[in-house]
C-alpha cells in the first residue's frame, strides 16, 4: 500500500523550500511530502 501524501503549496519559492526542508524530519516515515508552487500544479499533481 502506498504511504498517504502531504501536499504543500506556496507561490514563494523560498517559504515552499523551508517547508520542504522542515516536514520530513517529522513526517517522512509516515507520509510522502509533494509539493507546487501554484494551485493549478497542485491539482496536477492530484491528477
């Protein structure tokens, strides 16, 4: 079974890369950490 996702999203580059940073040191084990720099990418993604 494929581990549940978190999805991040912010159009601030450097705001979307802290985050990356600080979530898996956490949440890695559980979950796998997307992310998108709009809305629309993000919808993407879920596609």
């Amino acid at each position: 079974m494929a581990k549940p996702f978190i999805l991040t999203v912010d159009d601030d580059i450097a705001v979307l890369r802290g985050i990356e940073r600080d979530l898996p040191n956490k949440y890695a084990s559980s979950y796998r950490i997307l992310r998108a720099e709009s809305g629309k990418a993000a919808l993407e993604l879920l596609h």
